[in-house]
C-alpha cells in the first residue's frame, strides 16, 4: 500500500535559466524523483537548516 501524498494546495512558480531547470532534472532524476519533488525536499532541507520547522511528511 502506498502512503497518502499530502495536498499540495499552493502554486510557487520561479524563473530561471534554462541550464538550471536541466540540472534540477538531472539531480532529481539520480534520486528517482520528479523535479517537484525534488524541489520541495531541497527547500524543506534548506528551511530545517535555517530553523523554519517544516510538517512532517511535506518532504
């Protein structure tokens, strides 16, 4: 059985040079992740780092 992904309810959109859009495909594909995925577990990374507490199972 598969766990339940949560609601994402909220768009965030960024613009950015066309070689970084490829390198973010391309790390995310070494992980096996979408590119969204990978981008939330990064900026979750980042925001725990920082000591912005982040929900449980958001990444």
């Amino acid at each position: 059985m598969k766990p339940e992904r949560p609601a994402y309810d909220a768009l965030v959109q960024v613009k950015t040079p066309k070689s970084f859009a490829n390198a973010l495909d391309r790390a995310a594909n070494s992980r096996m992740m979408s590119r969204s995925d990978f981008v939330r577990a990064t900026l979750a990374d980042r925001l725990r780092a920082d000591g912005i507490e982040v929900e449980r199972g958001v990444a």
